[in-house]
C-alpha cells in the first residue's frame, strides 16, 4: 500500500466510530467534534481536511455517463423521467451553461461544444448553509455540505441561494421511482431537498466517492485539498484549472481542467 493511500485511509477512516449518522452525513460539525473516536490519536479538526475533486474535462468521455449512472444507484436518485420532476446528484452540462460567467469570446469549437461533469461545489462559503432556517443543511468538519433530510422542512431557501443549481426538490415519492434501489443508502421522502454529499457514508470506509472509481478513463481526482502531497494538489499546481463562477466568492472545492 503505498503512502498516498494509507494517508486516504487514515484520514477517512477518522469517522468510521462516529455511528450511521455520521456516515449518512447526518450529524452537524458540533456533534461531530464531540465524538469520542478511541480508535485514533486524533480528533476529526474543522479546517484541518477539505475535501475536494478535480475534472479533467480534458479526458471526460462526451458519450460516457458512467459515474452518473454509479452515483444515482448508489445513492437511490429517482427517475421520474420527466424533465419537471427530475432530481439528480451528478450531471453533465453544455460549457456555457457550467461557465456563464467565464469569457465566451473567440472560444475554440471543442471547448465550446464540450459537455462539462456538474454537481454540489461544496463551498468553503457556502451560501445554502446560510440560507436554511433549520440547519438541515450544514457544513461538515471536512468541508462537506451535508444534509439531514428529516430536519429539511422543504421551504427550498437553499435551492434559492445556490447559485449552481445543484440541488433537486422531491415533489413526489421518490421511492416510487427507484427501480433498482441500494441498501448502501437510505432513501427520502416527499417534501424534501437533496443533493450530492461527496459519497461521505464510503469516505468513513477508506472508499473513494463513486463517481471517481467508476470513472473508465480517470478524469476525476478526489483528494484533501489542504494536503500539498495530495494528488489533487499536485494536479492543481500543475495545471490552469476553473472554477464554476469564482466571482461570487462561494469558494467552490469543486475544480476544472478545461
């Protein structure tokens, strides 16, 4: 096992004692940081991780929807197959509409005809956190933005503050159009808003998220971005990465090579 790895699962495994409702992502920081997790020296520490991931919309396959497939089972998204009742976690968009804001001017065909990964930026400033009056939407010790769906009211404030779209209001039952449902995850309920949680529940495990395994041709990097070892760093170093609407200071942990 090289280092690389034993630091991934030293790191994620910090939470694996804190229960199944930290692994849902259940629990908000302040409970978190109470936990007592005799298995390690060590503390889970807000700040101290961020997760992150890095798209190489570079070797994204146009046609390939594998990780969005992956992501939807394991995660039992219902397919309602119509386009107003859509939830989704994980998706792929037209580069003008995951870059709005960045300069269209003179832009080369294939960039600009190039299908870009989108999904929850998990921001650093996150504005749905904010925005929603019964902390059912919170921001994890490791920079994720979770969810506690029994705590969310449905009032949709953190879908009106998000400025990326990435999250899905359930206006009927989704359990009534999951076909192929996952133990690995519970289901929702009508009424209630949800969204990609970086697969948190397989970050307990040592797993990488599952849209970064299932990816053929490894376009996506999934590492701790306040780690200089990490690949995600070095890729970020390396490489003129984007953001999605940087403007906006939201500071996404969400990155793109274009």
């Amino acid at each position: 096992m090289n280092e690389q790895r034993r630091d991934f699962i030293r790191k994620t495994g910090l939470g694996v004692l804190a229960g199944l409702g930290v692994a849902s992502g259940l629990f908000a920081e302040s409970s978190f940081e109470k936990t007592v997790l005799p298995a390690w020296d060590e503390k889970p520490v807000a700040g101290k991780i961020r997760w992150g991931m890095l798209v190489d919309t570079r070797t994204c396959n146009e046609s390939c929807q594998e990780c969005v497939l992956t992501c939807h089972h394991v995660h039992n998204v219902p397919d309602f197959g119509s386009r107003k009742d859509e939830v989704k976690w994980i998706w792929k968009s037209p580069y003008e509409k995951a870059f709005p804001t960045a300069s269209q001017q003179f832009q080369n065909k294939e960039t600009r005809d190039r299908s870009c990964l989108t999904l929850c930026n998990h921001c650093a400033e996150s504005p749905c956190t904010k925005a929603c009056p019964t902390e059912a939407t919170f921001k994890r010790w490791d920079g994720i933005v979770a969810m506690d769906y029994h705590r969310c009211i449905g009032c949709r404030f953190c879908m009106a503050a998000c400025p990326y779209g990435s999250r899905s209001f359930n206006w009927q039952d989704p359990r009534m159009a999951i076909k192929n449902p996952s133990a690995d995850y519970p289901t929702r309920m009508q009424g209630v808003v949800e969204k990609c949680n970086f697969c948190s529940e397989r970050l307990v495990k040592g797993l990488k998220p599952a849209c970064v395994e299932s990816c053929p041709n490894q376009a996506l990097t999934f590492g701790d971005l306040n780690d200089p070892e990490s690949d995600i760093r070095k890729l970020l170093e390396n490489n003129q990465t984007m953001q999605r609407k940087p403007e906006l200071g939201t500071l996404p942990s969400v990155f793109y090579i274009i």
